[in-house]
C-alpha cells in the first residue's frame, strides 16, 4: 500500500518506518498522523515484526505540526486534532515490540513527543531538540509532559518547556533524553544493528517488560505482586524453555516469540 508521508519497509522481522514529507522537515500533518495510525495497528498485529523503527527522511526526523494546517482551527477541533494525535503516541507506546527512534536531525514539538514515546531513542550528532510549544502561546501535546518528564525529571521538564531553547545532541544525551548518541554517518547502521540484536530477542518478554513499565510509578509492594504474576507467565513459555536449554548447552538461544 503506497504511502503519501510515510515510507514502510519490512525486512527480516524489523519494520522501518521513515516519516516522508523532507520538503516541509517531515511536519506532522493530518494526513501523516492517520497514515502513522494505520501503520503502527497494521504492525501491531503482524506476528512477523518483532521491532519497529522510526526515523525520518532527510535533514530532519520531524519539526513538528504543520503550521499551515492550523488555520482558522477552532477549540472543539483542535481538541479533537490532539485526541487524534495522542493515540498515535499511546500506540507507539502500547506496542507488545520494542520501538527504536533514530533521530537524524531536528526534533521538536511534536516530533520531539513521537520520538519520547519510543523505548530506545539514539540520535546522530546533529541531532537537535526544542519544547517549541511556548513560541506559538501553546502547550505540549502528544504525551509531552508524561513522556519527557519521565526522562529528564519535572524540574528539567519545566525548563526546557517554559524557555523553549533547543537543545544539541551531546546535551540531550547528558541530561537523559535520549539514550545514546552516535557518529552521524553510523545512525542508520546503530539503529538497524539494535533492532537486529532484538528481534532474535523473547518476544513475550519484551512485551511484559514494557507492561510493567508502562506501570511506573507503582509502590513497591505492587511491583514485587506484578513482577511474580509476569514471571510465572515467562517460566511456561518456549522461549523460556529455549532459553534455557540454551544455557545449560552453552550456545546462543533461538527465540521463537512464543
């Protein structure tokens, strides 16, 4: 199915998904949050993808809303245009399969919030990020506030949206952000090696672990309860049994995701 912003490739387990529109920095339009809607339910279900990956084409990974899609937008309907968006970033972040950002260039605004939403964020050296949302007397949206709060903690959150400054790569990195950063010209190469090294990883696994994290914050005390329910569940899988098989004959495991 051809795309109008988007480019999707499937390749041994690992879906690619390169945000399209390098004309306008990969703007997030209507058009592109229904397209990404459709894809990420598509690769939700597909049992043949165990990764998914985002990046975008060009200079940029995604500056952001479109602007010039805005106009004459009245209150009902930019509250709707958000809701719309946030299920973009609740699927992103409610995938059973680990998603890995590779942040080519600049990400702000809500490209800053669809690249927060991902389990791995590795970025090149050119890397930018910005909270542009006070520029234009808004908000962030899009899962902002948990998201990068959850990374960079509440009073770091509260400066980098209330002063709106970009931030470079090395920064984000030191601050928490984003969890690595790489040579520019070995982005695509890290993400594709990552994704690799994970897709011959315990599915269901994986997917337990980000429902328990999805949790967070929890007491302690419910943690230890979620913690025995999730493990009895991994103890009865193949992968489980594989796994350990493997180790007791001291060669690499063969997961199956089952």
């Amino acid at each position: 199915m051809p795309f109008e912003t988007l480019i999707l490739e499937k390749n041994a387990k690992i879906a690619a998904i390169t945000l399209n529109r390098p004309e306008r920095m990969n703007a997030f339009n209507p058009i592109m949050r229904e397209e990404l809607q459709s894809v990420l339910d598509e690769l939700a279900e597909d049992r043949q993808v165990r990764v998914v990956t985002i990046t975008g084409a060009g200079k940029a990974f995604c500056a952001g809303g479109d602007i010039k899609s805005w106009e004459g937008i009245t209150a009902p309907a930019g509250r709707d245009r958000v809701k719309k968006g946030s299920q973009v970033i609740k699927k992103i972040m409610e995938m059973e399969k680990p998603v890995i950002a590779g942040v080519n260039g600049a990400a702000v605004g809500a490209g800053l919030h669809i690249a927060l939403a991902c389990d791995i964020v590795i970025a090149g050296e050119k890397a930018r990020f910005q909270e542009t949302f006070v520029n234009l007397g808004l908000i962030p949206d899009l899962g902002g506030f948990f998201n990068m709060s959850l990374r960079v903690g509440v009073p770091r959150a509260k400066e980098l949206m209330l002063t709106a400054r970009m931030i470079e790569a090395k920064e984000a990195e030191s601050i928490g952000l984003v969890n690595r950063v790489v040579a520019q010209e070995e982005l695509k190469e890290e993400v594709e090696s990552l994704a690799k090294t994970l897709a011959q990883g315990p599915a269901r696994a994986y997917a337990m672990i980000k429902s328990a994290l999805d949790l967070w914050p929890m007491s302690r005390q419910a943690y230890l309860e979620l913690e025995s329910n999730l493990q009895g569940i991994a103890w009865v899988t193949k992968d489980f049994n594989e796994g350990k098989q493997a180790f007791l004959e001291r060669r690499k495991p063969n997961f199956t995701g089952e």
